[in-house]
C-alpha cells in the first residue's frame, strides 16, 4: 500500500514536469527520487494510441484523447473534478477538508499565437475560482521567469503572457535565477508556474529538480498547510425562491434532456454533467441572494477562537435546555469552564496581537505611536464646550470669541 505523501510534509505536493513524449520519463514518476507527490501537472506525457501508458491504475488521471496536457491525483484522500479536458488546456478541482484549488494544467507549442493565450484567459474567467495554480510549458520567454539569452529568438515574446496574469491577477512563482527548465541544445527557462494571490506564501517552497530521464529539468512546489480554503458562494433559500429556481431549470431543461438522451459515450455523459452543473450555478447566481460573510475585523482572531465560541454557544444552549436537576447542574458547570477558556484564549490572543504591533512600530521608529500613547503624547482635537448667551447654549467659535473679547464686569 503507498504511503500518503500528506504524512510527510503535512501539504499538498506537486511535480510538474514536461516528459518530452518519453516512455522512461513517464515510468520514471511513480518511483521518483525526491516524491513521493501528491499531483502531477504534466505536459506532452507519453502516449499509446491516444492514451497516457506506463502509469498505475490506481492514480487518478484528467487526459483528453491525444491530448498534449494531464493532471494525475496520486494521493487517494484528495477529492477530484474534472473541469475542462483539451488538447492543451487541462484542469481540475482539487480539494480536501481544508484546501480547494482549481489546477490547471497547460502546454503551448512552439509555434503557438495569442489564441492560446487568450482562450486560457477565458477558461479562467468560466471557471471563477478565486484559487488557481496554472503550471505548463508556454514555450515563452520574458525576464520575469528567466534570464535573457541572446538568440535568434525575441526576449519579450512572453509579452502575451505577462498581458494575461496583468489581466487575470496571477502572480509569477519562478525564480528567474533558478536552473533552466529546458537544456537540449542549450538552455531555456519557458516553464512557468502563476497561482492567486492567497496562495502566495508557498511561492517560496518553487524550485527546480535536475538529473531528470527527459529532456527538461521538473518543478516542484509544496502548499503546505496553509487555510487557502476557497470561498464558496452560499445562497439565502426559502419556499419562493426554491420554487422560483426549479421553474427557471425545469424551463431550459428540456435541452439537457435531450443531450442526456443523446449521450453515447462516457465523454458525452462527462459534458451533460458539466452542463447541468453550469445551468443550476447560472441560475442560483442570478435568481438567488448570496449570503454576506462578515468580514474579519481583527488580525488576531483565528480559528481556534471560532471553535470554541462555538462550543460555548453550543454548551450553553444544552445547559438552558435541560430540565433535570442534576444534570443542568453538570452541564452549567462544563459551559463555564468552555466559557473561561474562550474569554482567556481571546484576552491572550489580542494582548499578544498588540504587543507584536508595538514591537514592530518600535522597530521603525522608537517615539512612534505606542511610545506617544505611553506618554500622553496625543494631541486630541479641541473640543468646545457650550456656553450661555442670553440665556441659550451656544457651541460656535464665532460665540466663543465675541463673548471672550467682551469687557469682564468689574
């Protein structure tokens, strides 16, 4: 039985590697030197008639027919949804109890144009996941992910990539001082790795792995443990609005009872599924109200103090609601005792906030605003009291001066 790759390093790991159409390199994965790894983002895989080979059946893998790109799930915990399956463009929703990621995977032949460029941009905006890793071989240089190298080749021809993450939002893992990811008859960095913004505290676990049985160098990178949990959109329901949804699917459902009809084959049943699935989250998005989150309003609130107010909440809801005598008594008690702990992990937590905070202004400047509070050092704005004019309060300056230039009765 494989070992959980999770167990090591407590995270998600990838390799994304082009294998260059080679029968070892693909062989090569399962037992390689610096895994195991949890997915695999892969570009030009080694196929037989279509189809990827040399890979264990138990993996789970998201491969269009002659297809240039793959995504392969090695780790059974992982849950996995196919989301789009092209010949270069693959992609996928990973999650588990704490991550959901949209994994892209892509692939740009040498003599690609701006349409692949722009249909990955589309494909994204369909997707609207606010976590994605896109790893692939874009067959583009630029200065961002690599050193110039003086060539017939222009070193602003990833100018059409760097217009797409401008546009999309997604930042650049690469180290452009790393090792080449290509080095068959010289050296070139065209690999790339962007992911979103909430995922960039792993940007730093990106390196480049060499020795490898194809002709390009892999890329590894660890996710690691971090809360990347994607938001997803949660909807205010009642009887109205349930009625008012199922009217709207029951009316354009009759074409996709005909395509379910129609289906022959598993990929045409895989693309009724993707339909039916686009149509309930169109409606919902358009027919139902989102429910607000409240924004978190303090940095040092966590999700452990979330636990345990909700088991206060939770134990003084049981304790209101018991009857007999004796054990009401022993549910109050385990409430209080959940209750003191909350109240002394969140004095704890926001006292130990606040002085980080005072130690990183001092860092800067030692008279700053800690030092001034300290030293009632903070000049308040004036504040006016009112005064009686003929007998009404009045708080304007221009009554303030007039009755202060008026002559003092002697």
């Amino acid at each position: 039985m494989e070992q959980d790759p999770r167990s090591q390093n407590g995270g998600w790991t990838f390799l994304q590697a082009n294998l260059g159409r080679s029968r070892p390199a693909t062989g090569e994965l399962k037992n390689f030197t610096s895994g195991p790894y949890d997915i695999f983002l892969l570009q030009e895989p080694y196929t037989v008639n279509g189809n990827l080979a040399g890979l264990p059946l138990n993996w789970r893998v998201i491969h269009a027919e002659n297809g240039k790109t793959a995504i392969l799930v090695r780790n059974s915990a992982l849950d996995v949804l196919e989301l789009v399956k092209s010949s270069f463009i693959t992609a996928a929703q990973v999650s588990d109890r704490n991550l959901s990621v949209t994994v892209i995977s892509v692939y740009f032949p040498p003599s690609c144009d701006k349409e692949l460029v722009a249909r990955l941009s589309a494909t994204i905006s369909k997707l609207q996941s606010s976590c994605v890793i896109v790893g692939g071989d874009i067959n583009m240089r630029h200065r961002l992910w690599g050193p110039e190298v003086r060539d017939h080749r222009s070193s602003n021809e990833g100018l059409p990539f760097v217009d797409f993450l401008l546009e999309t939002r997604l930042n650049i893992w690469n180290d452009p001082a790393s090792p080449p990811t290509f080095v068959q008859q010289g050296e070139s960095w065209i690999d790339v790795t962007v992911a979103s913004d909430v995922l960039d505290s792993a940007a730093h676990t990106w390196r480049v792995i060499t020795g490898t049985l194809s002709d390009y160098n892999y890329i590894t990178f660890d996710l690691g443990t971090v809360n990347v949990a994607e938001h997803v959109p949660k909807f205010r329901l009642n009887k109205f609005r349930l009625r008012k949804m199922a009217t709207k699917i029951t009316n354009i459902g009759s074409t996709l009872l005909e395509q379910l009809e129609k289906s022959g084959s598993p990929e045409e049943l895989d693309r009724f599924v993707l339909a039916l699935t686009a149509t309930i989250q169109e409606v919902c998005t358009n027919h139902l109200k989102h429910v607000c989150k409240r924004p978190k309003t303090v940095p040092w609130w966590d999700t452990e103090l979330e636990v345990l107010r909700k088991r206060t909440t939770a134990l003084k809801r049981r304790f209101l609601n018991t009857l007999e005598p004796a054990e009401k008594l022993r549910r109050k008690i385990a409430y209080k005792i959940c209750r003191a702990k909350f109240r002394w992990t969140l004095s704890n937590k926001r006292d130990k906030s606040w002085t980080k905070f005072c130690e990183e202004v001092s860092k800067i400047n030692e008279f700053a605003l800690p030092y001034k509070i300290c030293a009632n050092k903070i000049r308040r704005p004036l504040v006016l009291g009112s005064i009686q004019i003929d007998g009404r309060p009045s708080t304007t300056q221009r009554c303030h001066r007039e009755d202060c230039a008026s002559p003092v009765p002697r």
